[in-house]
C-alpha cells in the first residue's frame, strides 16, 4: 500500500487594491492619526476658512499676517482637511475630484514618511505683524438677500433636510453630525439641538428653538417632518457635508462658502430683528442670542455676525431655551439689556 499523500496549503493572497483603494487607505491612515476631537473640529474649521477663500496655507497666513506658528497650524489643518474631503470623493466615487485633492495634499509636502512621500524643507512661513484678522462674516457682505433659498435648490436630495436646519438655526457642523432633532407643531417648528464644545466651557449642553412658519425653509422642512411622522432627527458627516455645502454654494452664488456661513448669518438676523410693537427696539435680547447660538457666554456672539448684516428668508425665532444661562457680557456690544428669561423676544 502506498502512504498518506499530504497536499500543500498555499497562502489566500488578498486581492490586488486599485490605485483609488491605496490611495483611500493612505488618507485614512492619514486621518486616523491620534488627535483630540477639538483639534480635529478646529483644523476643518480653519481648513473651511482657507478654502472658502480659495488659498492655500501660506496665502491665508500672509494675507491676515498672522506668525510662523500659525502658519504651521494652518498647514496641519489644510493637509487634514484635505485628507479628509479626498477620501470622502473617492468613496462616493467622484475620482476625477479627490485625485485632484490627492494631487494638491501632496504638493502640500506633508510630513508623513511612512507614505513614502518626499518630505520638503520646512517653510519658514510669513513674518509676523500686527494686523486686522479675516473674519468669516465679512463674506455676507456680497451675497444676496435671499442667498439660503438660492442655495438650497442645489443641494443633493440626501442633504436638503440637512440644508435648511442649518440656514434656519446656524448650527455647527459637527451638531449636525450627532443629529438634530426636528418637531412639526400644529403652528410651528420646534428644533432641538445637542451641543458642542461643552466639554471645553464655551457650548450649552442643549437648547430648543421653535419657529414660525413663515418662510419657505420653515415650511419646507415643517413639511418634511409631517412626511415622517412628525418628528425626525436629521443628521450628516462633518467632512461631507463641508463638501456639499461648499459644492452648492459655488454652483449656486459663484463662491465657495462653509456652514460656519449660515451660523453667521443667523447671528446677524436675530441681531438686526426689530419688536414688532416697536420699530425701534430690539426683537432679541443678548442673553436669547446666546441661547440660540449655543455660547456660554453672552460675549461670545460678538464673533458672529453684525446687525447691519440682517437679510430675510432663513427662519423667525419664536422662543429658545437652553440647559444653562449664559454668562453676562460686560461690554455693551450691539444687542440690547440682557433679560433673565430664556424664551422667545421679550416685546413679543
């Protein structure tokens, strides 16, 4: 009799990766790296900023005169925003864009030798000196009244709920990622938001804002509530829906603009509000602008928007409460006395 044959095991090899499946792992790994969920949301809040002005880290820093360690911050940010939006086109498939992406993160020089990527000698980056810093609401100024209501009719079906939450109460992006609870009430919209940047002192935990139905966004996204029952929490990733946002914007007004847009735009409608019984007095106090914006602090609104900004369309807030009081700024600003309530314009 002859013995027992054995058979050889020949190792599984994985499948041979597209050029867009490694260049997608390389951006993860990318991405991946180990970093605080606040530095991850202030570099694709810089990197929002650089783009929407269409220059690259070294043209933001020279125009706004800012140092050499912001420069190199801004580096950070423009390298991990752009990781972040090439990986989401390639995922969706849009190769021709996140190659684009690809192409400009490397001609970035980053320093991640592991991608086998040529690292270049550091930049020095702009000199420091005084100066007046950009600030994002400059870019309201040129754009029409009804500006959310022209973008809104070029964003994708999948994030035209997404759309009219943040035109209608400004909320941050990365609230939009955890999700926004929407109510459709018998005469009106009630929008609870989950904060962010509580863990830092400067977000309330939560706050509830609820709107008349007096403008198309409201009574669209009332509709779209009613369509799911009445009630519904909207939701979309932070990286894509900059991207979006971005995309609309430059389809819709010719410039590319960041969420953080409609966030200034809501600052501005609600400090601009005029009472209803008196023309000449303020609809909000500054304590219910803090509410509504989020802040901890009543001072904080003095970064967002300006009352001479004020434009139509987006929502009109009927009330707002919010899991604390807001901190009472000790400067004058441009709102009026701060009220110890937490609902709606005091005139109303």
């Amino acid at each position: 009799m002859s013995g027992p044959s054995y058979s050889t095991r020949s190792r599984d090899r994985e499948p041979e990766l597209t050029r867009e499946q490694k260049r997608e792992r390389s951006l993860t790994r990318i991405i991946e790296r180990n970093r605080t969920e606040k530095t991850r949301e202030r570099y694709l809040e810089r990197y929002a900023a650089m783009r929407e002005l269409d220059e690259d880290p070294a043209e933001y820093c020279s125009k706004n005169k800012l140092g050499r360690s912001s420069y190199f911050q801004c580096r950070a940010a423009w390298q991990y925003g752009l990781a972040v939006e090439a990986r989401e086109a390639y995922r969706e498939k849009r190769y021709a864009y996140a190659d684009k992406l690809f192409e400009r993160l490397k001609a970035s020089k980053p320093d991640y030798k592991r991608e086998g990527w040529k690292v270049g000698r550091e930049y020095e980056g702009p000199a420091r000196s005084a100066g007046r810093k950009y600030t994002g609401r400059k870019a309201l100024r040129p754009l029409p009244m009804n500006w959310r209501e022209v973008m809104q009719q070029h964003f994708p079906e999948k994030y035209q709920d997404a759309g009219m939450v943040t035109a209608i109460t400004g909320c941050r992006p990365d609230e939009l990622a955890k999700g926004i609870r929407v109510v459709a009430r018998a005469k009106g919209l009630e929008v609870t938001i989950a904060g962010s940047k509580v863990n830092q002192g400067y977000g309330q935990e939560s706050r509830t804002l609820t709107f008349a139905l007096n403008t198309p966004l409201t009574r669209g996204l009332h509709r779209n509530a009613l369509q799911n029952g009445g009630e519904m929490t909207v939701q979309a990733p932070t990286g894509a829906w900059a991207a979006a946002y971005r995309r609309a914007s430059e389809k819709s007004l010719g410039v590319p603009l960041s969420p953080y847009k409609s966030r200034h735009q809501f600052c501005s409608d609600l400090k601009s509000a005029k009472s209803e019984r008196d023309y000449k007095s303020k609809a909000y106090t500054t304590e219910q602008i803090a509410r509504a914006m989020g802040h901890q602090s009543e001072k904080s609104q003095e970064q967002y928007g300006h009352a001479n900004q004020g434009r139509t369309g987006g929502g009109s807030m009927s009330s707002v409460t919010s899991s604390t009081t807001p901190k009472p700024s000790t400067s004058t600003g441009n709102g009026p006395p701060r009220a110890r309530s937490g609902g709606g314009p005091s005139p109303r």
